[in-house]
C-alpha cells in the first residue's frame, strides 16, 4: 500500500497497523474514514459485523438492559460512564451499527426518557420530572451526535433538541434559558461561571456537523458559524477559552488526547469540529496541526492519555499507550486539512 499523502507529517505511516483485524472496530472506521470506502464495501461490511462482536463494542452491549436501558433505568445521565446516555456516545464514536436491534431499542429508551418535551436532554429529575436547568451544550451536542449518527435525525424529539441548540447558540428572539446550565446565548454556562465554554461549543458543532449538509437550515449554519467563531478566537492549541471562577490555566484535559471522550474536549476534537463544519482550510489551525504532529511517537503512533480505565462497561484501550483509536482520530484530521489544501 503506498504512504497516502496526508500522512507526511507522521514519522511513519499508520494506516498499516489501523487496518489490521484483530481490531476490527478501528479497521471499520479506518476503512470508510482514511480510505474513504462506501458503508456497502464488502470489506467495511464484514469490518463492521466483526466489531459488533468483538471488543469494545460487545461487552457495552453485553451490560443493557432488555428494556433498552444500561445500569438503570429512568434518564440515564448517572453514573459515568456506564449509563444508558454515555452507552450510546460511546458506541456511537467507536463506529457501532445504528440498524442492530439492541442500538435501536436503547436510542428508543433514551428518546423516551431523557428529552424535555419541545427542547433538548437534559441530566436528571427533580419532583419526578425531567428538568429545563439541566441542559447543557455539552450533553445536547453529544447526544445530537450519537442519535443523528445511529440513524434517528428524523425523530421529532432530536428535531427539537437540534431547534434547542440553534436557538441556544443564536439567542433567537422568544427562547428561554434556563436558570442554571444554559443561562445564556454564545455558549455560556453555569459551569463555567456563565462564560463561554470551549468544551460545551466542540460538543456542539460535532452534533450539528453530524446533520448532512444538505439538509442543514440556514439557522443551523448560522450556530455553526457561531461556535466556530469561538472555537477559533484563540489558537486551538493552547485551549486559552474563557475560564469561570477565576481560573488563569486551562485545563489540563485539554492536553491529554483521548478516547473515548465525554463531556471533556481535548484539542484534536476542537479540531475535528472545525474540520467537520467545513473549516479544515482554515489557517487558524495550523499551530494546532503543529502540536498535534508534536504528539505522536517514533512510529507515528498517538497516545491514549485518558483512557476512563475501569470506568466504563468495557476498556477500550491501556493507559499511556499507544492507541488506535487516538491514531484514528489523528489521521481523521490530517486527512481532512491535507485535502482541504492545507498542510
């Protein structure tokens, strides 16, 4: 297989070891991802049946509930990571199947349980009712992108988490923020002492760049355009977003690349929401294309810095190791500002 072009910049070419099927997860999305294959290639076919029966895709399916949920029922948002909303991020961000009957029957159970009716999700109950002051850009753009991303765009329930989101961003004229949370428009959040978050606005854009661009209103373009307005009024690589309570530092997690990834953005993931809402040529990101080469080993490999160890139904990688996944992610990137006629 000849070096592709994107990969110049590694000290080694990835692809090789990404595609090998013992990992059978990581070869599915190298496949359609790097080498750019349909979903009906016979090779990304069998990829994708594999890696629903192997780790770490299985043992997360092993642990649901008939009833569709993961370690107990109601909203799901506790405790991370093995509940029913943190599940489905994460089964969607390793490439799982949206059409396996499993997935679908825990898409439904979250729809049913985690939505404030008319608006976004939310967190938890209070009183025995799903409450407004527990939405978050965080939350809403992760969970935007898992369902957008395992086939339920159409349902009504996401069509108005996505309206949420649009006019949570945009501050459209009649919405109403919630107390705490989302107490404002341009991202604020409570949890960052009202300002903008950084985190919060990556978790957004991945959820509204998961919408087909064809089908994206000009409103949704306009919040797109908002967040990455945000997300590149510094230089992604030093993660300076405003900081609430006085903090002077980012934090640290910023740093630390990662999969699976939560409610915490690392740079790469900034980066991979610039490039999925079309601005991969922008040269605003080539200080972070800098450091982001600055990670990766002697093999052109990436590191797993948090690697949320016994955290979750199943591990996906060791820590402090050599990750395919994290390569994964690397190359997504690469790929994406090589092509767009950037480094």
């Amino acid at each position: 297989m000849d070096r592709p072009a994107w990969s110049v910049g590694l000290h080694a070419d990835p692809l090789p070891w990404l595609l090998d099927r013992a990992a059978p997860a990581v070869r599915h999305r190298a496949l359609v991802d790097l080498l750019g294959r349909s979903p009906d290639d016979p090779d990304v076919v069998e990829a994708r049946a594999a890696a629903m029966e192997a780790p770490p895709i299985a043992p997360i399916l092993a642990a649901q509930d008939p009833e569709g949920w993961w370690h107990a029922p109601g909203p799901g948002y506790g405790p991370k990571y093995r509940s029913t909303v943190w599940s489905l991020i994460f089964l969607e961000q390793l490439g799982a199947d949206g059409s396996d009957a499993r997935i679908r029957n825990g898409c439904a159970y979250l729809l049913d349980h985690a939505t404030v009716p008319g608006q976004s999700f939310a967190i938890g109950y209070r009183e025995g009712r799903l409450q407004p002051a527990y939405q978050l850009h965080c939350l809403n753009g992760n969970l935007l992108r898992a369902l957008v991303g395992l086939g339920w765009g159409d349902d009504p329930r996401v069509r108005d988490a996505i309206a949420w989101e649009v006019a949570a961003i945009l501050g459209t004229e009649g919405h109403r923020y919630a107390k705490s949370g989302t107490p404002g428009p341009g991202f604020a959040c409570a949890v960052n002492g009202a300002l903008p978050c950084g985190w919060g606005a990556a978790k957004a854009v991945l959820g509204l760049a998961r919408i087909p661009a064809v089908e994206r209103t000009p409103e949704v373009e306009r919040a797109l355009g908002a967040a990455i307005d945000l997300l590149l009024s510094v230089d992604p690589s030093t993660a300076m977003y405003p900081m609430g309570w006085g903090n002077q530092k980012p934090n640290g997690s910023w740093f630390k690349l990662a999969v699976p990834l939560g409610y915490v953005a690392d740079v790469l993931q900034v980066m991979e929401a610039v490039c999925e809402a079309g601005g991969a040529g922008d040269p605003r990101l080539t200080q972070a294309v800098d450091w982001l080469l600055g990670q990766q080993d002697a093999d052109g490999r990436f590191v797993n810095r948090y690697a949320y160890v016994s955290k979750m139904a199943a591990n996906i990688d060791r820590q402090g190791q050599p990750s395919r996944w994290v390569t994964l992610r690397a190359c997504r990137v690469l790929r994406a500002v090589h092509e767009a006629g950037g480094r």
